[in-house]
C-alpha cells in the first residue's frame, strides 16, 4: 500500500507527464487561458457597471467587492487546478470506464483526480492574486506576516469548502447517471458566494452559513481583513467547517464508489 | 420535414430521462431565484426605482432572464465538437439530412423540456410566489416569438463555435469566452439600462443584445405599442439572418478541412 | 493452496421498469416500480494457481458480475468468495497488488501519455524495482517486440498494439492472477495469434492465473484446459475444456438465404431434411432476423457437405456461408443435453 509520500511522488510524476502531454495541445491552452481570464473578469465588470448606480452593496464599497471576490478567484483555484476531473465523472459512469479505478492498489479518488491538471486554472489563480494586491493597496490594508499565515489558512479553508462542494455534487453520478444538473446547481449557487452574506435575512442566511455553507468561501474570510472588527466569530470555525465539510465529501464519495455498480452486465 | 421533429422528439425523451436530475435543474433555479431575490433587494436598497426600472421589474428581469439562459445553454456546441473529434460527423454528411437542420431541431427538443421544467415554473413562482405585480400588455404576445429569434441566433453562434473544432482540439475556451461574453453584453445578468450611456449605445448595435434583452424587456416592460415590439422583433430577425448566413460560410469553409485531412 | 474459492456466490440488482415513450418517460420520473435481477445466482467453483480458466457464456449471462466480485468491485449478495484467502470486497488495495485486468475494448493506459510513462507510473503505484522492471520489459519485447511503440502515444496507437501494451502493462507487477476480459475482440488474425502466444507464455513463465472471459471460442480452444460455461446465472458446465470442443468443433452452422422464402419454405425445408437424413439427423433449422435461414449441423451425425449439397439442389439458394457455432449455441445445445 502507498504511503502518503509516495503519493505525493506519484502526483507530481503523474501531472509532470500529463503536463508534458498537454503541451502538445499549445494553441488550445491558450485560448482556454483567455477564456478563464474572460470569466473572470465578467464578474467584475458586472460590480463595476452596478456601482455607478449605487454607492454601496449592503454597506461595502466596489473596492471591498473586488477584494471579496479576488480572495474568492484565489480559493477557487485549487479545485479548478486539481479537481477538474469531476466535471468529467458522469461521462466515466455513463461509459462504464468508470471500472478501471478500482482495479489499481491506490485511492480511487486519488487516482480518478490525478488524470487531470488544469492548467488554465492557473490563469485564473494569477488573477486573484493580482487583484487581491490591487485592492488591497487601493484599500490601504497592511499586511504583516502573522496576517499573511491567516490569509493562507482561511483561503485554504475555503478551497475546502468549495472542493467539496463540487466533489459531492460530482458524486451525485453515482446514483443519477447524469450529475450535470446537480454540478451545475452547486456551481450556480457558488457563483453567490463572492456577495455579502448580509443581504440574506432569517433563515437564508442561516442556511447558507450552515447547510450550504458559502458564506465561508469568500465573504466571512475576507471580513477578517476589511472590517476586523465586525468580524463574526464563525470566520474562526472555517477551517474546521472546511476540514469537516470534506471528510463528509469523501464519505459521500467512498459510498457512491462502494454502491455503483457498473452499467451493463 | 417530418424526418426533423423525430430527431425534436428523440432529444425531448434524452431530456426527460434522467429522472433525479431533472428536479435538481428545478431546484436549481429555486435556489437561484432565492438569491437572486436577496442580491436586488439589497441593490434596490428601499429605493423605488433604478435607471428607469423599478424592483418587480429587476427582479422580473433577472430571474426570468436565469431561465433564458438554461433554454439557449444546449450543449449544441459540445456536441458537434464530439462528433467532429470522432469522426461520426461524417456519417451526418452521407445522409440526406442538412447537418445544421438536424441540430437545430434536436435543440429545439433539447430546450423544450426546459420550458416547462424550468421556464413555466419560474414564471409561476415570480407571480404567485414573490407576487410581482402582473402588467397586462401585449408584450405577452410578442415574448414566445422574441424567444424563438434569442434561441435561433444563439443556436447560430453555437453552431459556429461547435465548428471551430475542426481547428482545435477543445473548444472550452471559444465556448467559454462567447458565453461570458454573451452574459456580459447581452444584459443576461444586469439589465442594459444599467450601463452608462455610451455603452448602451454600442451594446444595442451588437447582436447579444437581441438574445436577451429583447425578450426580456418584452416581458418587463409589456404595456408598451405593437409598433415598438414589432420593430424589436425585426431586428432580432435581422440578427438571426445574419448569423445563419455566417454560420452557414463558416460551414462551407471549415468542411473542406475535414475534405482535405480525411474523417 | 485454492487462489480462487467460490461457494454458493449471488448477486442480485434491483432495476427499474422503463417504460416505452415520452409518457412512460415521464412517468418513469415518479415510478417506485422494480424488479430484482438475479445476475449471479448460486455459483461454487475452485481455481488453482496456473490454471487458464476460460469463463464464457452469452450476453448477460452474469460473467461480468462474477469478474466484478473476484476483483472487489461488487459486494456479493450472498455466498463466500476469497482471493488468495481474502476477501476482495473488504480488501481491494491489497487483492489489486496482486491481480491484473485488461479489458478489450477500453486501455487502461493514461491516454496521453507515452506508452512507456505509463508503464513507469505503474512501476511506482506497484513498486516494482528497477531491475524487476527491466527484467520485465526486456522479455515482453523479445516475445513481441514493443519496443518501438513505448514512445507513442496511447491514443496514437492501433487497437491491436493498444491491446499488446495493456496486457504488458497487467503483468509488469507479476501478479498471481489476471483477468482478461475479450482480449482479441475486433482484431485480425494475426495480431490475435500474438496475443495468445503472448498470454500462454506469460502463464508457462511466470505461473500466472489466467482467468479468460471471451466471445472468441477461438481464444478459449487456443489457450484453456479448463472451461466454465454459465448462463442465467448459473454454472452451466465446469470442466475439460475437451469435452466441450467436441461440441463446437464437430458443429457448423450453414447461413442459408433461400430464394422466394416464406414460412411454408422452412417447415418444407424441416421435413425434407429429415425425410432424406433420418429422423436422428442432428440438424436443427433457425430463422434470423435478416431473412437469414441458419442451419446447424452436427458433424459427428450428417456430413456438411452432404446437407449443403441436398439443399442446394432442392432449393434456389441465393447465397451461403459457413460459420462456427455460437457462443449462444453451444449454451443451447447444453440445455438439450449435448454434454449429458
């Protein structure tokens, strides 16, 4: 059995061939770059467009919307990065391919995962950082050390948070086949996440601080550094809800693979 | 003719299938709504009105619009591009079929299932659920043949951007870049009254803006003269046609790729 | 010691009725309507290590469930079943060091890759060492000569070379047992021959359990002494491979299209033939769908070339084949008790 750094060799010698193989593909990878950069951007131009009608989005300004949503860019990164091959579960599970991951003495999700390496979801991640830079220089913040480990850890914890999001809702194929409409629900809803979840009232906003918890994704961690004192308690559970949320991920992910039978005979 | 509602049929049963997912795509748009319901109220922010539409109207507009984009969003493109990859377009072409017909109708088949599962729901909901004042007017009229125009011409540059597989290996990113920019441009996720002046201006001469806004507005703003919604309509037309020929050269010039390089 | 034991193993799915048409589509959505399918239903069976199984029956027969249960995929309903002393279900990392799948019509190689990358990935998810490897490498090359595609692609490949490599990529780990799943489906005869000479090699060398699931009864006469039929479920035949060879080789199947054909001309052709041959014939006459008359014959009974020459001159024979028996066949001469 593999320990957890042969692994992580295995990873890294898996992406570096895999990475290899892309390269032949150069002019897609480009042109799927500037469509990332596009997506991007879309976003933020919507904020932009929407704050020359008004002043304030529930009391935050478009420069503390572009910051929310820069650290959102950044957090979403490692599932674009590594998690990619979710999207292409369903089309595994409807082909039946799906058969050869049990056959290798490793982690199947380990080894359903490592087939794909999106690069263009680095683009992405460059993005965030340099609009986190942005506005944070145009909001005057100062970053010291101690903060710049908590930026680590919270944009780790919701990378957690958004990773298991779209594994659970991938895994839906296990039992539906066509896990399209789930992926695309949670990809709808994670969309929301870069607003102020002060807009929501009573039980919204219970809800999607806690059953759907995309609160943590962006808008209570980047509280933490805009408004430090408004700060909700709950930015301290994050990394347990993100740490919490996928060990239920992968329970849900171990069932699917346990249950799934096989199309055909 | 005939031969094409059994490909319409054929799509529609494809669609209805998969039982579990479809009342995710129901609860989706549910979910949707909710939030979208939440973010302009806090736009609106007690204000009445914003850039000459009033909440019900905002809200009417982006929740109606979400389910537009579930309608046009048909995969078309990621279909051909499966089927040029692997070569079975080729069967499509010894066939006495029209390969642009063919996947027309099977979207149309495809989007159908939307309408009543998605589509008829959300209006339910904003007028008896978040009781948005109904305004009678003959928008209603004009709205379900806007819609059909928005489908065509997103069909037409879906066809074209399936094409461009005969080019590249994946078309995630010209599918991806045409969509945001649709999304973007076309007032799908903020209404054009929205952006400043002079942007309006461009974005009414381009052709996103016949993919939503059109129909939207038609919806949005209903009590308006026949005469207005007519001349809507004829530019929608004119955009269809325009993209149909476009899409129909592209056509032509890309199957010679497949002539020359083999199936 | 037994590798494989198996004592009265089940399986049993629940499937959902569909039902026909846009409406029955739609009411499938709400329906609460199953019914329980009986996949693997009672089966007992013991493999010794060395031993090429060859484990055939039709389609749905249940072979797939059975492959699926030995490598720890499917939980089984009920019965006992051990790998090596295990039990695959509860041990999958374990029991997968120490088997190898292939599967005929999909690779297992990363798709993208050079084929010798993947080889070199396996390497390390199976640790095997430098020199095993090597070892490894250097006879699967002089037994094929591969050497020259390592540094292709796997999807450049042609599905016979494809094929050569993923069986190369099974072994590479020196596992105690393989299981082939219609390893020469859709490939010509001479790269079938490769692949047989290959797998009874591999199991002369190395002592390698092979466990054979095939439409090919080619490949079963080629490579098995022993043989498993089963159908429905169920064993239908356990034993020499011999025994059943008579069957399959002594029959052969004439594929009639008769001219002006019609119901009355089959009944016609049924009692002429037994009129001429007597009534212990051992020809049995069936219609397929394509306005195909099949006719089979058994050998050992009635010449070929003497029915084929009766018929031809009783009837306007448009066009004719000959072909081996089916897989379906045999399993239907066994229900009339061919082996009995």
């Amino acid at each position: 059995m593999l320990t957890l750094g042969e692994y992580i060799r295995l990873y890294f010698l898996i992406e570096a061939q895999y990475i290899k193989g892309q390269m032949q593909y150069r002019a897609d990878f480009l042109i799927s770059s500037v469509g990332m950069f596009f997506s991007s951007l879309a976003t933020l131009s919507i904020f932009v467009v929407l704050f020359n009608s008004i002043p304030d989005l529930a009391g935050w300004s478009l420069m503390e919307m572009v910051f929310i949503y820069a650290f959102y860019m950044i957090a979403i990164s490692p599932m674009q990065i590594l998690f990619d091959a979710v999207w292409f579960l369903r089309y595994k599970i409807q082909s039946g391919e799906f058969v050869k991951y049990y056959f290798r003495p490793m982690n199947i999700m380990f080894y359903f995962m490592s087939e794909r390496f999106d690069l263009k979801g680095l683009t992405q991640l460059a993005a965030g950082i340099a609009l986190l830079a942005y506005s944070s220089i145009r909001l005057g913040l100062v970053w010291p050390v101690g903060k710049v480990l908590i930026l680590i850890l919270a944009v780790f914890s919701a990378s957690l948070v958004l990773i298991s999001i779209a594994v659970m809702a991938g895994s839906s194929a296990f039992w539906v086949v066509n896990s399209y409409p789930v992926l695309a629900l949670a990809w709808k809803v994670r969309e929301f996440a870069p607003y102020p979840i002060t807009i929501f009232d009573g039980i919204f906003r219970f809800a999607f601080t806690f059953i759907l918890p995309i609160g943590f994704i962006a808008f209570y961690p980047a509280q933490f550094f805009l408004r430090p004192a408004e700060i909700s308690p709950l930015f301290y559970l994050a990394p347990l809800i993100g740490i919490g949320l996928f060990a239920l991920t992968y329970k849900v992910w171990d069932l699917g693979v346990n249950s799934w039978t096989g199309t055909g005979s | 003719m005939r031969g094409y509602f059994a490909f319409l049929r054929g799509a529609m049963l494809v669609g209805v299938v998969y039982r579990l997912g479809f009342l995710f795509t129901i609860l989706g748009n549910i979910v949707y709504m909710i939030i979208a319901y939440f973010l302009w109220r806090s736009i609106y922010a007690g204000k009445e009105i914003l850039n000459g539409l009033t909440f019900d109207q905002a809200l009417l507009y982006i929740a109606l619009g979400s389910t537009i984009f579930i309608l046009l969003k048909t995969y078309t493109d990621w279909g051909m591009a499966e089927e040029i990859r692997s070569g079975t377009i080729s069967v499509y072409l010894t066939k006495p079929i029209d390969y642009q017909l063919y996947n027309l109708f099977s979207t149309i088949g495809f989007a159908s299932t939307s309408i009543l599962t998605v589509t008829l729901p959300t209006i339910f909901m904003l007028f008896f659920v978040f009781r948005i004042p109904f305004v009678l007017g003959a928008g209603y009229l004009f709205f379900p043949v806007s819609l059909l125009l928005a489908f065509i011409i997103n069909f037409n540059m879906d066809y074209a951007i399936g094409l461009s597989a005969f080019y590249t290996e994946s078309i995630w990113g010209i599918s991806t870049t045409k969509e945001i920019i649709v999304s973007v441009l076309s007032g799908a996720l903020l209404p054009l009254q929205f952006f400043p002046a002079a942007v309006q201006q461009v974005l009414m001469v381009l052709p996103f803006q016949a993919m939503f806004f059109t129909p939207l507005m038609m919806v949005t703003k209903p009590d308006q003269n026949a005469g207005v919604f007519l001349q809507m309509l004829a530019v929608q037309a004119l955009w269809a046609a325009v993209t149909y020929v476009a899409s129909r050269l592209l056509y032509n010039q890309a199957i010679k790729v497949l002539r020359v390089a083999g199936g | 010691m037994t590798l494989i034991h198996i004592q009265g193993l089940s399986k049993h799915f629940k499937i959902l009725n569909r039902h026909e048409g846009l409406k029955g589509a739609v009411r499938d959505l709400f329906s609460g309507d199953y019914r329980t399918v009986q996949a693997v239903d009672g089966i007992s069976l013991d493999i010794e290590p060395g031993e090429i199984v060859g484990y055939i029956g039709p389609n749905g027969a249940g072979k797939s469930t059975t492959i699926k249960m030995m490598t720890g995929i499917l939980k089984p309903s009920a019965g006992v079943l051990q790998v090596n002393g295990l039990v695959p279900y509860d041990n999958r990392i374990r029991q997968a060091m120490i088997m190898g799948v292939v599967f005929g019509q999909r690779t297992q190689l990363w798709w993208d890759l050079p084929v010798i990358e993947s080889f070199k990935i396996l390497k390390e998810i199976y640790k095997v060492d430098q020199k095993m490897f090597d070892e490894h490498l250097g006879m699967f090359h002089e037994l094929v000569g591969l050497k020259a595609l390592y540094s292709q692609q796997a999807r450049t490949l042609s599905l016979g070379q494809r094929m050569l490599c993923d069986i190369t990529a099974s072994f590479l780990h020196n596992p105690q047992v393989v299981f082939l799943d219609e390893p020469t489906i859709g490939l010509d005869v001479s790269i079938k021959a490769k692949i047989r000479s290959l797998i009874l090699e591999l199991n002369r060398t190395r002592n390698t359990t092979i466990i054979l699931t095939t439409h090919d009864l080619g490949d079963v006469e080629a490579l098995c002494r022993r043989i498993i039929i089963i159908d429905k479920g169920k064993i239908l035949y356990d034993g020499d491979i011999k025994k059943v060879n008579a069957l399959f080789g002594a029959y052969r199947t004439l594929k009639l299209q008769i001219k002006d054909y019609s119901e009355a001309t089959l009944a016609a052709l049924q009692d002429r033939l037994t009129g001429t041959f007597g009534a212990g014939h051992g020809i049995t006459i069936a219609q397929t769908e394509d306005c195909w008359t099949d006719v089979t014959i058994d050998q050992a009974r009635t010449p070929l070339a003497d029915v084929l020459a009766f018929i031809m001159t009783n009837f306007t024979v448009e066009d004719v084949r000959i072909v081996e028996i089916s897989m379906e066949n045999v399993v239907r001469k066994i229900y009339d008790g061919a082996l009995k």
